[in-house]
C-alpha cells in the first residue's frame, strides 16, 4: 500500500483528495500547512507527495525546495492555480516532479499519481550507487569498489529498505515489518545485530557510520 502525503490548505479540497485516495487503495495523511508538511516529509516515510504552492508558513516551492536539499527523492506533484509557465518551470527546477493546474478532475490526478509511483518503483530497478559501494537491485548484489561482497539476503532487505526511504529516519518496527514481514516474531536486539553487520560491509569506519547513522531513541535513518 502506497503512503502519500497531501498537503492542501482548502479543507474541502483536502478532503475530497484524501476520500478519493483512500478509495483507490492508497494510505493517505493529509496537512494543511507548509511548515508541518516539511516536518512530516523528513518524520516519516512516503511514496509520493501531493503539495499545493500556495499554502500558509511556507509555499510549496520553499517545501519542495527544502525537502530536495535534504537528499529526500519522495516523487512529488505539484498542485497549483498559476497558469504561468514560469511557475510550472521553476517547480520543476525545484525538484518536482509533475504539476497539475487547479481546476483538476479526480480522474486526471489519479493518472498523475499512479504514474509517479511507477516512476519511484521503477529507481529500485537500477543501480544505486553511494561512495565505493553499488547496490544492484536487479542481480540483488552488493558491490565494493567493482567487487562482489557476500552479504546476507536479510542485510540486503535492510540495504534496500534504507535506500528506498533515505534521507527518513526508520524505527525498528517499521524495518521489521520491511524487511522480515508483520507475522515474524525478530527481537529489536536481532535488528541491531544485522544493522552492525550491515555497517561492517558498507562502512569506511564500522565503529563511526556514516552511512547507516543511529537515531537516538527512534530508530536509523540512512544517508548515503
């Protein structure tokens, strides 16, 4: 089930977008301001962003500015009333990835959503890539400096895991229910074995992560 944010500051509007979301399958939270969707974007993990520009606080632009400085790569759509190509091109400047002029009908921007969600699927296809190390997603490989490295199948759930939702901070029950599934019982302490394992592969300085980094009481959040 796909997590999208919206973030609308017309409560009606808001609305309609949230029920007809949730109708088509999708887990939809919804925030009426700039400053909290920020907030919320760098909180928790989401598929897609829905993000109005005119909104109370901060415009969508500064929030999709804001969020892409991060190293957040959340496809995002834009919702806005200017009709100027100027505001169309500097959203996408910014980092977004599509807009589209109010008035919308419900059909248009559901077309919008589920292809920027095949768009942020299809990145897991490719190779990612941070300093030495490759993750080829398709093989399931784990390359340092051109070479394979023996890695288990359950630290490169993890790898993924973190990759997908990078820049996110992740809490152990969130991984758990990524990577070994809701009806496996895995102690939290399981968790942090395989993450210290993780480290000892991807790591310049296992004992000094930089890559996979410790969130003090909330979880780990990956900024590779």
């Amino acid at each position: 089930m796909a997590r999208i944010l919206v973030v609308e500051d017309e409560p009606d509007l808001l609305l309609g977008l949230e029920d007809d979301l949730k109708l088509e399958g999708y887990e939809v939270e919804a925030v009426r301001d700039g400053e909290t969707a920020s907030q919320r974007a760098r909180e928790q993990p989401f598929d897609l962003i829905i993000l109005d520009v005119m909104l109370p606080h901060k415009d969508g632009f500064e929030v999709c500015r804001e969020l892409r400085r991060a190293g957040l790569r959340t496809p995002m759509i834009l919702l806005t009333a200017k009709t100027q190509e100027s505001d169309k091109v500097l959203g996408l400047e910014l980092g977004a990835d599509d807009y589209v002029t109010k008035p919308f009908s419900p059909r248009e921007l559901r077309a919008r959503v589920k292809a920027a969600l095949r768009r942020g699927t299809g990145e897991m296809h490719e190779i990612y890539r941070f300093a030495d190390v490759e993750v080829d997603f398709t093989r399931c490989e784990l390359r340092r400096a051109g070479r394979a490295v023996e890695v288990t199948p359950i630290e490169f759930k993890l790898l993924v895991a973190f990759i997908r939702h990078r820049g996110h901070t992740l809490s152990r029950d969130k991984l758990l229910d990524e990577v070994w599934g809701r009806e496996t019982f895995v102690t939290d302490r399981a968790v942090d074995t395989h993450i210290t394992n993780l480290r000892k592969t991807i790591e310049p300085k296992p004992s000094e992560p930089q890559f996979v980094v410790s969130v003090r009481g909330l979880g780990y959040r990956f900024d590779g």
